[in-house]
C-alpha cells in the first residue's frame, strides 16, 4: 500500500508511473454482473443480505464446483463472506483458538499472518524457497512440529507457483492424520497457465476452501469471496458473520450470480493475462532479472533480486523514482528473505508490461 500510494502521488504530479505493484484485475466485472446489478437497482429493495448467502448464488456456486470440478457439494456447506479476507478471518474465528499452532507458508499473502496474530495464535512460518516451487511439502510439515492447522495457497501470492495435485494430496492426507486443520486458498483459480489447478475438496471433504469473486471474476470492488466448510464449522462461522458483520451486501450477491454467465468475456481477459506473462518472463532476463518464480498462475511474477540489492523496499523506492515502475518489495510477503525479492503483477494493460520491461533494460545497462 505504500508503494501504491506513491505510485498515486507520482502519477497526481503529472510524471510517468508504469503499474506493476497492485494484484488488481484492469477490467471491470463482466457485462453480465453489470447489467444484472443495473436491474436490480431498478426493481429490488435490496434489504439486508443473508449471512449464509443468497440461495440463489450458493446454487450458482453448487454448479461452478460441479463444472469446474467434478464435485457435488450441499449448498449449506456454502458461506459468502466480504470478499476473500472476511472468509479467511471467519474462518481463523471458527477453527482456532488462542495458543494455537498454524503453519503459513513463506513467502505468503501477509494477511494470512497478520489476522492469525491478531487472534493470539503462533504463526509456525513454512520456510520455502524456488527449488520445492515457493510451496510447502510434507517434510515441511514434519519438521514444523505439533500444528493445529496449516494454510495454503494455490496459485500463490506473491510467487504465482502452485502445488500439483499429488502434492496437494499428500499434504490433504497429512493434515487428515494429524487431526490438523487445512485451510486452503484458491482466490486465484481459473488464472493458470500450465494446466489447471486443483482443489483441495478433491481429497479430504474436511477441509476448509476460501474463494472470492475479485481475481478470475474481475470484482475486486464488489467485496464478495465464499467458503466451503466442512459441516461441523457452518454455524460457527454463520455466528461469527451475524455478530460481526451481518454478511455481504445484496446487491453485491444477486448480482454476482450471474458471473457464472460470463466465462466468454473472463477467458479473454485470461488472454491478455498470458500474453503479459510472456512479455515480462521473456523480457526481464535482458534487464538483469532472470532469476525468475515459474508464474504458473495468478498474475504474479516474482524475481530475485539479490544481485542487485539487499533492500528490495530501497530498489522498488529507486524504479519509482528514477524510471517510474511500480513494484512491490518482497518483504511485504516474506519477513526473512523478501529483501532479496520483488513482485511484478502483470494484470494491467499488455502495453504497460512493455513499456516496463524497456524501462528497465535501459536502467539496468545505465548502471556502473
């Protein structure tokens, strides 16, 4: 958010900014969303939304897991939340308790740690690095000690790595032995590159699943995510909603329902997000980052930089000021290592993702 704020204050001065710092889709939500909304703004009350979810967008859901999955879930195990960040943060309510032990991987969406910390559990860091993929294994796990849960992301913020599907069945099956709680992030499905991503549901129905409307939808303003719960922890989390924050808007759920309408119109922005991901993993090398996470999804990619710096917050500050290009600093997601790395988001306009590669090629052949 710094970044973002200095990117703001450069561009209100009339200087050139070159985006590449915030994980926010370019697009609006679709025609369909839109057009629905309009309606229902014409036509509905809009009175306060269900704590649990408009039934109609828990069966739209229903469907959405069937096609992309192959799974059959009840519509009760359903709960819409504010965005992905309500979801997660009911879901910590519900399933931990204060002195627990949950396993976050590093480098990770910061969130994660911070919300988990606020609630008084002891954040057990899941130290990973390019060569396991960013990701965690099962030798993690064991060498991690006692864990009452473990959260998991995938594609990953910031690293755009994912865990492959044997991978995700053994730690699924990890978890299930140790009476350890999974608690599995796949904001970022539907934006792959290298085959599609996998859902930890389809090995072990206990699992927890936090899911949103704002990347592969194009909603991030709507403020809409879900959860699939495992049984025993649907009314704990529908408690927590009700005294908390009375659930997501109307308008935001009705409308939402005719997204799964629209997969036409989000293919092409896949398009877009593809032709960008080449243009930065093709072109970096020959500004001097070549030491590059495999962006196998999300819109993310994430480079070392420790050829360079020591101080990835001092570089980020320096391409700002020197040559006008967004980035964010590791550190934001890896309190250890991320002074060696930067994140380079690539869902902005593929004219940008250009204009920032010769930008910084030309930085890096001007250095001594």
């Amino acid at each position: 958010m710094e970044v973002f704020a200095a990117a703001e204050e450069r561009a209100a001065g009339g200087d050139e900014v070159v985006r590449l710092e915030v994980g926010q889709p370019a697009t609006a939500a679709p025609s369909g969303v839109i057009a629905r909304a309009h309606a229902l703004l014409d036509t509905d009350r809009l009175g306060y939304g269900s704590v649990h979810g408009e039934p109609e967008l828990r069966g739209r859901l229903v469907e959405h897991y069937r096609d992309w999955y192959g799974l059959d879930i009840d519509p009760n195990r359903f709960v819409v939340t504010v965005g992905a960040s309500g979801a997660f943060t009911l879901a910590f309510l519900a399933a931990f308790d204060a002195g627990d032990r949950v396993g976050v991987t590093i480098p990770g969406y910061p969130c994660y740690r911070n919300a988990l910390q606020a609630l008084g559990v002891e954040v057990v860091p899941l130290m990973t690095t390019l060569e396991d993929n960013f990701q965690p294994t099962v030798e993690l796990l064991d060498a991690a000690g006692p864990l009452d849960g473990v959260m998991i992301t995938s594609p990953s913020n910031p690293t755009g790595t994912m865990i492959d599907d044997s991978r995700l069945a053994a730690i699924a099956a990890w978890c299930a032995s140790q009476n350890t709680t999974l608690i599995s992030d796949e904001i970022y499905h539907g934006l792959t590159y290298t085959g599609a991503a996998s859902t930890a549901l389809a090995h072990d129905d206990d699992v927890i699943v936090v899911n949103s409307f704002s990347k592969y939808f194009s909603m991030t303003g709507w403020r809409l995510g879900w959860l699939v719960l495992p049984e025993s922890l649907i009314a704990p989390v529908c408690k927590f909603a009700a005294n908390l924050l009375l659930g997501p808007t109307t308008l935001s759920q009705l409308s939402a329902a005719a997204a799964f309408d629209c997969h036409d119109e989000l293919q092409g922005h896949i398009g877009r997000y593809r032709v960008n991901r080449s243009i930065l993993l093709d072109g970096l090398p020959g500004a001097g980052l070549d030491r590059l996470a495999p962006a196998e999804g999300a819109f993310y990619v994430y480079a070392d930089v420790s050829h360079l710096t020591n101080d990835s917050q001092e570089l980020c500050r320096r391409w700002l000021a020197e040559i006008g290009v967004a980035a964010t600093p590791g550190i934001d997601f890896d309190p250890y290592n991320g002074q060696r790395f930067v994140r380079l988001s690539f869902c902005g306009a593929t004219a940008d993702m250009h204009r920032a590669v010769a930008l910084l090629t030309e930085w890096s052949s001007s250095r001594p």
